[in-house]
C-alpha cells in the first residue's frame, strides 16, 4: 500500500481539505476496516478513495463540473470526466465519456460504488466548479488518461498504456577483477555553499568535511549541472546525456502537453529504446545493484509503469528498491509535509522545527536502510577484495530540499541572526523579461497559505523579500543542510566500520545549486551562478594528492557516468557524435575526469566550459517558450543567452543570428556575486563575442561543405 490504513484514517478524520484523494494498489485480501467500501472483485487493477468531507460551514463538498483532460475548453470529449451533484446532496455521478458510475458520500466520509468505471491517477485539480472548493479529481478510463502531479496537468491519449513488460535482463558480464565498490549519495538542492568543503564556514557540515576534505578526497569547487532542477538534471547526470537530447527540461517532450520530467520520456520508456541508465550499466556489469530515496525523480515515469517503488528504472536494481513510506515523503521527504493535517490540508509552512528525531524523519529512514544494507553486504560478503561482487550503491536523500523540515537540534546551531545573501537584488542590466522563471514561485507556493510571516505581494523584481523572513528561511535552510551532513556521516560511518572505505569510490552529488535570496532569487530554476553550481565531492582510494581538498577542475554532472565507468575499470561507452544521437545508441556525452584523481601520468587537459540551460515563457503578449542557454568559462565569465524554443526539435532555434536575443554577461573576477551584467559594456567585446560563438559552437551541428 502506498498508504498505511493508519495514515488513511487519520487524514480522513482530521483533514479539513474538502476532498482528499488516495491511491492504493490491493496487494492483501483483507484490508483495514477503515478502507472497507473498496470493492473486494478489483483484485490488482487501481481503485481509489475519495474522503469526500464537509467544509467548514458543514456543507457537502460539490464536485460539479467537466474536468477537461485535452486542450479544448468547452468541448467535451471522449474521456472528459463529467461530474453532477447537487449543491448539499450526498449522491454524485461521475462520467467519462459515455460511460457513467453513481456513487454516494457514505457517513464515514467516504465513497460507496455501484460501479468501477474508470481509475484514479494522481492527485492535483483541473477545470472544474466546486462550491465548497473541491481539488484533486482525476480519472483514466479506455479513452485515454488525465494524470496530473503538481504543477502540471496531462492529457495522455489513447494508445498503448502502459507498455509491455520489460524483457528480462541478459546475464550480467563479470564485474572486472578487483573492481572498486561504488558509493552514490545524492542530495535534494545542495548547493556548493556550506562547510570548509565549500568555504562556507557558517554552515555547518563535519562529517562531509571531514571524510573528504580531511581523508584524502576532493571538493569540486567548479561542477555545474546541465539544468538547474531537479528531475531533468537526474536525467542528464544518469543518462550522461544533456536535455537537448533526453527532452527532459527543455521546456517541451516528445508527448505534447506532458510534464516531462521522467528520464525516458523521449521515446515514452517502450522497452526496446531505453537511453543506458547508471545503476544499469553497473548491473550489466556484474555489481550487485542497490538503493533507496531519490536518484531518479520519484514517480516522475509511473504513467510508464515505471513507479518509484521499482526505483524508477525497472532495470536498474538487482536487489529490491527501498522506497519512502508515502507520497509526500516521496515527494519532498518531510515529516510533517505538505498537505499533512498539521496544515489543514495546504501546502504548508517553508520551514519548520520538527520535534522528531533523526530517525523518523524521511532522511533519517533512508540513512538506516543503507547502514543496514552494508551491514547485510558485509555479512554476505559482497563488496569484499577478492570475492569478485562488487556493490553500487545509491543513497537518495531529500534535505534541503523544500520545505525546511530538521529536528529542532540543527535549528539550535544556528542563531536567529543569520548572515544575509551579499547580492539581494536583481543584477543590473538584468531584464524583468526573464525574472519570472527564477525559481522564486516554489517558496511562494509553500508560504502563501501559511500564515503572515511571508507576504508574496511584498517581493518582486525590484524589491527582495523582507530581511526578517529572508533571515528564518536561511536558517532553515542551513538546519537542514546540517541535519543532512549528519546522516551522511552515518552513512560513511558504516561504510568505515564494514571495512569498505578503502576499497569503494564515494561520490556525494547536489542535484543543482539553490539561490538563498541572492539576485533576489529563491530557489533553483535559474541560469545563474548559484542554481547552476552544485556539490560534487569525490574520494577515491590511494587519491592522487594533488587532486585533494578544495579542487579547482571544471567538471560537469554529465561527466559522473564516464567517470565512475573509468575508475572501476568497467568497460567504457564510447562519446556520443554530433549534437544528438538516439537512446538506441549507447553512448555519452560527458568526459571522464578519472586520471585526476588516479594513475601516474598527467590528468587529462580539463574543460575549459560548462554548459547549461534552463526554459523561460515568452515576454509580453508572445507564446510558448525561450530556451535560456548559459555558458561558465573557466577564466571567470558567463555569457547566457534566450533562443527562442523549437518544439520540433525540443530544443532552442539557433538559426537566428546570434545577438538578435536577449543576453548576459558576468565577469566573476571582479564581480562575484553577479550585481552587473555587462553585455552592454563595450569593454566587454571582446569576451562576448568569444563566449558567443562557444555556446553556438556547443549547440549547432558544424556546416557541411560542398565539393
């Protein structure tokens, strides 16, 4: 159950949201009591409970209304959902299409069928009237299906749904002998501002310092990810590919109207052209394959029937995935999260002091399930020198992730008067035009409906939110960066006392940076410095010392797959040619960077460019998209540029002169912390008119010749 009937209950009971939606998969014969008007003859397929309760004044909630599920309002259309209740009454029907179901608010607050029609899919509002407000209804029926996760709503037509199994996996190829063990832990949001590893001495964070920084590993000091948020920039960093080729983050996909943020959304995820994913290759490889929390964007595939409950590639593990309890720890990996009853059903407060130990938090399970599972590798013998079994395993955790949720300990370390970001406005020469895609909307949403410390009327692109609020959202932030280093350091502990250290490449990876205010940013989301600088700390045995401690190399998160083939001595995939090839093809696009930490002979020349991007809405009365693409120079500068977006190609046009758009330029030699663009400059000239024809360079096939 993706629900316990404890927490089923209890929410039924003591939410005050006018509908709540719960999907279950039956997997026993003999449920609670409590979800006892399930119809028993469903057997494996999708049902739903739909806890329909009064509103504050007593009243029933109306579900009234057509829920649209394509893209003409008014019409109604097979598959359309067409809800009818009378205002007060207890009875409702509810059609799709042609087919229609009755069903009646029993006393229990929930809901009796006389008739399954169609299944519930996920859990955010469309069209529709509703008096009291009525949210989150959404149905599949043989049309078609209407899936919506929050923020966005899909329409799905008919077709084959889900697709076929996939095949089983061919026989893995022995692992090569002596092959190091590898160790991923990945990080929701963790920007590379914290701790000495990051010379950020306000923030907190021993363990990570002192396993890297103090035991012979390095801190990246320049690493930047393809896509500033979170699932298209797992997509690139698993698939070694950039989003103009996985169509995740771009701004558009392969499937018109979807959400796009599942790693093999290009080719829908039919089996036979799957894009080479990390843990897979290690699985093929002979590596006993493990893991838990969040590597790929939970849930992001489960239209595909690839749900974060198999890890969200089916291929991937070879032992089963360990998955967070329920969908809001799934999703933001806090307890309370949003939507809990703590907060009356709304998404709740950005930040909070959480009176649970380390242990019952989200993170705090995640960090139990990987100590246990070396424990139980170390009893079984995996992973040990000379057995020939190597592990990859891969911790997800959450924090800091939004909301700020840490036990109360890590907020006591961090005084009321926390330092201020040192650039809390907008950069000059910065165009409004291309504010309103920064990232700020996600704090907006979490603090709109939680009480006054956070007006959202009192920001905006002149004006920073206030220093107060900006001052209680920094601390929370820094509480869970260090809640965070502490399950690390559980984490590294095992992995010490089980006698793995010294043969087992650790890897500590930020998704994305994260603005705590600066620009008059919040949020990831941006092409600037801190959306797109992420945390990338590696320790790799018998490390060669000049690669140690705070390591100055440009890399990029693309560059992690070819890396980690590399060290272990797995075979590697060759370099992708030209701009795109398919997922049929397996190849990547990252360089590996393995001889800076290992071998005698001189470490392979390092880039000189890091490459990002990140889609913006038009300006003014324009439509659809522009792809924001952003270069970092290792001689100090970035150069960004808006291309408008071709959904033919899902990617930018670049067949317009370059100049003709929007751009920006930041010397970070002299300005760190990005209070001046200085495209305008004519000082300047000269590195904008190399940085230009860098970036075209990076994303335009070479010209063919003639004879």
């Amino acid at each position: 159950l993706f629900y316990g009937a404890a927490t089923l209950s209890d929410r039924a009971r003591h939410s005050s949201h006018c509908m709540i939606l719960i999907v279950i998969r039956i997997v026993l014969p003999d449920i609670d009591h409590d979800i006892a008007m399930v119809l028993p003859t469903v057997g494996l397929s999708w049902v739903a409970l739909v806890a329909t309760l009064g509103a504050s004044s007593g009243a029933v909630c109306d579900l009234s209304g057509v829920w649209h599920g394509h893209p003409q309002p008014g019409v109604i259309a097979p598959g359309d959902i067409q809800v009818t209740q009378a205002q007060g009454s207890t009875t409702f029907t509810v059609c799709i299409g042609a087919q229609c179901e009755d069903g009646v608010v029993d006393s229990a607050g929930g809901v009796k069928w006389t008739k399954l029609v169609g299944t519930v899919a996920a859990n955010t509002p469309t069209n529709g009237s509703a008096a009291p407000p009525c949210t989150r209804i959404n149905w599949t029926a043989d049309e078609g299906r209407f899936w919506c996760k929050e923020p966005w709503c899909e329409w799905v037509p008919p077709g084959p749904s889900p697709p076929p199994p996939l095949p089983p996996p061919p026989p893995p190829i022995p692992a090569p002998p002596g092959a190091m063990n590898v160790l991923f832990i990945a990080c929701d949001d963790l920007r590379a501002q914290f701790g000495r590893s990051f010379q950020t001495p306000e923030v907190l964070s021993p363990n990570i310092d002192a396993f890297f920084l103090d035991g012979g590993g390095a801190a990246m000091q320049h690493s930047y990810v393809q896509v500033a948020v979170c699932g298209p920039s797992r997509s690139s960093m698993l698939t070694g590919r950039r989003p103009d080729t996985t169509y995740v983050g771009t701004g558009g996909t392969a499937e018109p109207g979807t959400a796009g943020w599942c790693w093999c959304e290009r080719t829908k995820c039919a089996s036979a052209s799957l894009f080479m994913t990390l843990p897979t290759y290690f699985r093929r490889h002979g590596y006993v394959t493990a893991g838990g929390g969040k590597l790929f964007h939970p849930d992001a595939c489960s239209r595909f029937d690839f749900p974060h409950a198999v890890g969200d590639d089916p291929r991937a593990w070879t032992l089963p995935y360990y998955s967070e309890a329920n969908n809001t720890q799934i999703q933001w990996g806090s307890i309370p999260g949003p939507h809990d009853p703590i907060y009356g059903g709304n998404i709740g407060r950005s930040f909070l002091e959480s009176p649970l130990a380390d242990e019952d938090e989200t993170d705090g399970m995640i960090a139990t399930d990987a100590v246990n599972r070396l424990a139980n590798f170390s009893g079984d013998g995996i992973g040990k020198p000379g057995a020939n079994r190597p592990f990859f395993l891969s911790v997800g955790f959450h924090k800091p992730h939004l909301p700020h949720v840490a036990p109360r300990k890590y907020f006591d370390l961090y005084p009321i008067n926390v330092s201020l970001a040192p650039n809390r406005f907008v950069p000059t020469g910065f165009k409004e035009e291309n504010f309103h895609a920064d990232g700020t909307a996600e704090l907006v949403s979490y603090n709109v409906n939680a009480g006054p410390t956070f007006k959202a009327d009192h920001q905006g692109f002149a004006t920073p939110v206030d220093e107060v609020f900006s001052r209680e959202q920094r601390r929370g932030y820094f509480a869970c960066v260090s809640f965070l280093d502490a399950q690390v350091g559980r984490v590294l502990g095992a992995l010490t006392a089980h006698g793995y250290k010294e043969n087992t490449v650790v890897l500590l990876w930020g998704d994305h940076g994260w603005h705590l205010g600066d620009t008059n940013s919040w949020g990831k989301m941006t092409n600037f410095e801190s959306g797109t600088r992420n945390a990338m700390l590696w320790r790799v045995p018998n490390q060669r010392p000049e690669s140690t401690g705070l390591n100055n190399r440009f890399v990029e998160s693309i560059d992690i797959f070819p890396t980690l083939v590399e060290l272990t001595g797995v075979p590697a995939l060759p370099k992708c040619g030209g701009l795109d090839q398919p997922p049929t093809v397996e190849c990547l696009q990252g360089e590996s960077i393995a001889s800076e930490f290992v071998g005698t002979a001189v470490p392979s020349p390092p880039k000189q460019h890091a490459f990002s991007q990140w889609p913006y809405p038009k300006w003014g009365n324009e439509t659809g998209l522009r792809e924001g693409y952003t270069v970092r120079s290792a001689d100090g500068y970035r150069y960004t540029y808006y291309v408008p977006y071709d959904p033919t190609k899902m990617s930018g046009n670049w067949s317009a002169p370059m100049g003709t758009f929007d751009e920006e330029l930041y010397d970070y030699n002299t300005d760190k912390w990005e209070t001046t663009s200085f495209a305008a400059n004519v000082a300047y000239a000269p590195v904008l008119t190399k940085l230009r024809a860098v970036l075209r360079a990076q994303y335009t096939e070479p010209p063919t010749t003639g004879n």
